[in-house]
C-alpha cells in the first residue's frame, strides 16, 4: 500500500512503547556464525500483473482493454525459471479478495462502489473477504479458492515456499466476509455502533453521523458508473484506516479502508494484558503458554483465525502491512499461535520506525522487519550523490544485534522502481547496490519481478502514476513482459543488455544462496582504506565476510563513471581471524568465476590490486 511514512497521531502513538537502548556493540566480527540455514530470497510478484501479457497500457483502462494475470499463468515452466533466479520463497501481493470495480454479482459477490476504490483494479490493502481470493486472479472466479489451492501444490512442487499479505490494520471499508468458516462472525457484525470505542468493538466510530466521501475524489477519472452518485452508505461512519477520525476523511487519508480496533482507547491505554517483562527473552512456545488463559479483544482473536485458515491452506508465511500501527502485544498473540502451527513460518513485517524494531522482532516474536530507513534509504541517497558508502559501516554496527532480522529489498511495490530516474536512473547503476543489499548481511534478500529484467515502471496507469508499477491499475509490465516472451518465460524478447542484468541477477542471488559466508561473520575495511589506500575513491565501498570454510573480500564502485585502481588493504586483525600466512593467496571473482587477483601477505597484512570498472563489483573469494 503506498502510504505516508508519517504516520497519524494518536492510535499509531498508542501501540508504540518505549525502545529497546541500542547497545554499542562492535561490528560483528565475533559474533557466532550461523550455521543452521542458508540466505533466503524472496520473489515479491504483483500476482494480477505478472501473467498479464496484453501491451496496451490504456490509463485507467479495462480487463478488457488492459488484460489481467492470472493464478494459472504461473506454469511450472515459470515457477520453475524463478526458482533458477536463485530464489527461495515467492511472496504473492494481492491474493485475498479485495475490493475492486468490476461485476461479479453471478458469482455471490456484491459490487463495490468506486467512490471508496482507489483505480479500478483496487487497492490489495482493501480486503473484503479473508476467507477468499481475488476473483481477477481466476480463469473461473467460482473456483477461485481452488485455482490458488492449486497454485500453492505447483509452488511447493516447484521446490518454492509462499508468502501472502495479511492487513491487520485496516480492512475495506465494504467488508463482507460471505465465505467465513463456521462460528466466525463478521467484522463489526456484533459491534456496539452508538459508541466511539468499547473493547471487543472491531471498529471505531464517529456516533449518529453518516460517512461522507473526501473532496477532489474523482472515481475512474470521471468515467459514469451507476455506483457513482456521491455518497457511500456507512452510518454510523468509522475511523479510516490510517487512524483518522473525522466522518468525512482527507483525500490523502486511507479513505478505502476502515481501521481495526485491537483494545486501544482512543487516549491511548491499553484494554487488554501487557507481556511481563523479560518476555523479549522468552521463545514463540513461551508467548503461546502466556496467551492461554488471557481474555482478548475479539480482533485478535478474527485475525488469528485468518492466519491459522491460510497456514491449513499449505501458505508457509505472511507479510504482515503496516504492523506497526497494530500493538506488539497482538503480534505476540497471533504470531505465536502461528509458530505452534507451523514453526518455520516466514514472518515478515511492515515497520519504518527503527526505535521500535526491536519490540517487534523479541515482543511481537516477527522474524524479520523491512530495512528500509536504514539501508534501503542510505543505498538510495548514495547512488543519487547525497550521502557516503562508509556511512553504510555505521548502520551495520547500529543493527548488529538485529541484523539478521532485517530484510533487504530495493524494490517493491512500494518504492520507486530501482532503474527509474527517481532512482538510479539505470539497471547498471542499480547493480552495486544489489550487490551490497545483498551480501552485506546475512538478512533475507528480496527482488520485486521485473527488476532483474530493469523494469523502469515507466507507464501512466491511472491512478497509479509512473516511477512506481501501479498497484491500483490495470497494466502490463514491459520489460517483465519481454521475458515472458507470450508464456514461455524463456527471455525471448529481452534485449542484449537485459538478458545480461537477468544474468548478474543470477549469478549474484544463486551464490548468496549457497554461500556459507554470507550467514557468517562482517567486517568493514572500510575505513583503513579510506585513510591509508591511495586511489581508493569516494564511490568505492569495501568489506570482507567469512565462515569456517570460506573467506569472501567484497568491493563495489558506486561511482557510473570513473574507474578506480588501488591497492586494497586487508587489515591485520581480519588475517590473523582467517589464519593466512605471509605469502600468496588467489583471489577468484565469483560473480562471473573470471577475474583473479592476487593476494600478498606481508608481515601479517593482505595487499590487492583491483582495477574496478564504473558500476562493477566483486565478491573475491580467498583460495
């Protein structure tokens, strides 16, 4: 959901609670590897967009005029070829049934009223039935929950896990749970409306005074629907999703969506039982044995029914939207019961306040929390000239504790696509990035479809606006469309140059999978080379991971436009870690296998000479 970062006043205040104090701890160089598994890597597909093979790209356009994807154009050919990328877990944005412009009255489902859609296609972060799919998404919406029942069995076959969204904060604001399992009521169906707030309320509302639509909202660019008569009937009105609590909400205002009471009082105090202190400590069985026997708000317990249905379902983990507007004591609850389900779950949170990712990683027991204010926006400013690579060893010692937990992505459905000229402005600019996003922590990666083809997200969608691929529209994606070649997913009408950024992506994400390193241990070395390496330019970034059993040297060049030529110096106390002798060592590039360097040993520190081209890295490893 593209949404502010600053995030309203008030409900959002009252889930926060006072930080963990960030240690001062070294960089990570003694910490103990891990050992137990590999990197992981997600493949974040637009599920509606990416087996959409029509080029049309009318703004604001039909299925018809537009096209759709669908569950069934991921074949076993596809699945297959996103699995040799290198990855390991694909993450379908936009499964559950969401509200959406279009008819589907024949197969039980009501039509929704554009006046509360953002686009035609809808808002993912929209959900109207939990308990079902995306009827766009099926060759035949009656069968809809099969067509994904079955897209999940080719998945699993395919050797891949999968990952959907979950919304807790916030549903559409037509929400109509028509395939609910027995005994589960739905949202605000058992709601108290003549008050603001009571506990086991599932929203909050604006008593005795109807909803009105926010002004300049112009639904389908002014195209006439039956639907659109300037009002939607919700009385009494209820806060919208980004915790705003007027009946009439601001244009900017999650408008389409409703925000989900979990027993915070509108002046912040917390209706339900707070974790103990030292529950940071505790394990997921711990946290589940807590919950018992507690008396909870009803969201809670809707919500846990959802993830525990789509767990039974073969789902292997969720991203969770917006989490930090939920409390941590809800995640503790859900998050928890899930792990007892399935105890390898991927969980995966939307959170952008780095004081609070602690809490959310040992409270709310999440595995891992997007890096985005931290690496993600110092990548970003990088490339775009505004900051320096060192302050990037920083930002690794700030989150050493944690490092693990934090996902690293450059693009998303989100953000500004990464070959965009809001961002890098080109794929081979974006390369260096990629390869510090992913090896410089032993976080899981993530790459949104299209990016390892420079998908530019060029077009005007409609209410999705270019530098972005619109979530709201739709549209088909060029360059992703290039390499699905009309269902083939062979790369058939890539160009040269975008068959070989497919390649580096490849090569990059297949070796971080399989390398012991990368969940090892870090060092920077950056900073001996920037006080005592002659050449050694501002745009060069440098720094060394190792295992028991491999010893990697990392060095990129941010720089689009100068070559760099220096000799890179490996400080003593990395030789003496890795137990190199004076002498010589090879170096083999293991990106492409084809460049050697060596490395000279003297007196106990290493020497290299590297000649790195604009853009260009390399990840050398110690023979």
């Amino acid at each position: 959901m593209i949404k502010a970062r600053v995030l309203v006043a008030g409900i959002t205040a009252m889930v926060l609670v006072t930080a963990c104090k960030t240690k001062d701890i070294k960089l990570n160089t003694d910490k103990k590897e891990v050992v137990s598994e590999n990197k992981v890597v997600v493949y974040q597909v637009f599920t509606r967009l990416f087996g959409n093979k029509n080029t049309t790209n009318k703004p604001w356009g039909t299925i018809e005029e537009n096209g759709v994807g669908k569950f069934n154009d991921f074949t076993d050919k596809a699945l297959h070829e996103i699995k040799d990328l290198g990855v390991t877990y694909i993450w379908y944005t936009g499964v559950p049934h969401h509200a959406l412009v279009r008819d589907y009255t024949a197969y039980g489902i009501s039509n929704d009223d554009p006046e509360v859609i953002k686009g035609r296609a809808g808002s993912p972060y929209a959900v109207k039935d939990y308990y079902n799919v995306n009827p766009d998404l099926a060759v035949n919406p009656a069968n809809r929950l099969q067509e994904f029942e079955a897209l999940i069995a080719r998945t699993h076959k395919a050797g891949l896990k999968v990952i959907i969204d979950i919304v807790p904060n916030h549903i559409a604001r037509k929400y109509e749970g028509k395939n609910n399992p027995e005994g589960v009521n739905d949202f605000g169906a058992n709601d108290d409306v003549t008050v603001v707030y009571k506990r086991d309320n599932n929203f909050y509302y604006i008593p005795n005074t109807p909803f009105q639509i926010p002004d300049n909202v112009v639904p389908l660019n002014g195209e006439r629907n039956l639907l659109v008569d300037g009002k939607f009937n919700e009385n009494p009105a209820k806060w919208t999703g980004n915790g705003a609590s007027k009946a009439k909400p601001d244009q900017n205002d999650w408008y389409e969506t409703v925000k989900v009471n979990y027993g915070i009082r509108p002046d912040g105090a917390k209706d339900f039982p707070e974790l103990p202190a030292g529950f940071d400590k505790k394990s997921f069985q711990e946290h589940y044995d807590f919950w018992k026997d507690k008396d909870v708000p009803d969201s809670w317990k809707k919500f846990k029914s959802i993830a525990l249905y789509w767990i039974s379902k073969g789902v292997d983990g969720f991203r969770y939207d917006m989490a930090e507007m939920v409390p941590y004591e809800f995640w503790s609850y859900m998050n928890s019961a899930v792990k007892t389900k399935n105890p390898n779950a991927f969980l995966l949170a939307e959170v952008y306040n780095p004081n609070e990712y602690r809490n959310y990683i040992h409270l709310g027991k999440m595995d891992y929390l997007y890096d985005k204010v931290e690496t993600y926006d110092k990548l970003k400013d990088i490339i775009k000239g505004k900051s320096s690579p060192d302050e990037l060893s920083g930002i690794q010692r700030n989150m050493s504790d944690i490092e693990h937990n934090m996902l690293h992505f450059l693009d998303n459905h989100d953000e500004q696509r990464l070959a965009n000229s809001e961002f890098a402005g080109t794929p081979e600019k974006g390369k260096p990035l990629m390869v510090v996003s992913t090896t410089i922590s032993t976080s899981p990666t993530m790459v949104y479809f299209g990016q390892e083809v420079g998908e530019a997200g060029n077009e005007d969608a409609g209410f999705g606006k270019p530098s972005r691929t619109s979530i709201f529209d739709y549209i088909g994606v060029p360059n992703h469309q290039r390499w699905m070649n009309n269902g083939k997913f062979d790369g058939g009408q890539l160009t040269q140059s975008e068959k070989n950024l497919r390649d580096f992506y490849k090569r990059l994400l297949n070796f971080s999978i399989k390398s012991p390193a990368l969940m090892g241990r870090f060092q920077e070395i950056q900073t001996v080379n920037r006080k005592e390496t002659a050449g050694y330019d501002t745009d060069v970034y440098s720094y060394v991971r190792w295992s028991d059993n491999q010893k990697l040297i990392i060095a990129v060049n941010f720089s689009a436009n100068k070559t760099s030529v220096f000799e890179l110096k490996i400080p003593a106390d990395v030789i003496s870690k890795w137990n190199l002798k004076d002498g010589m060592y090879m170096l083999t590039d293991q990106l492409y296998l084809k460049d050697k360097i060596k490395l000279k040993v003297v007196k106990g520190e290493g020497y290299a000479k590297v000649k790195i081209a604009p853009s260009e890295s390399f990840i050398y490893e110690v023979k």
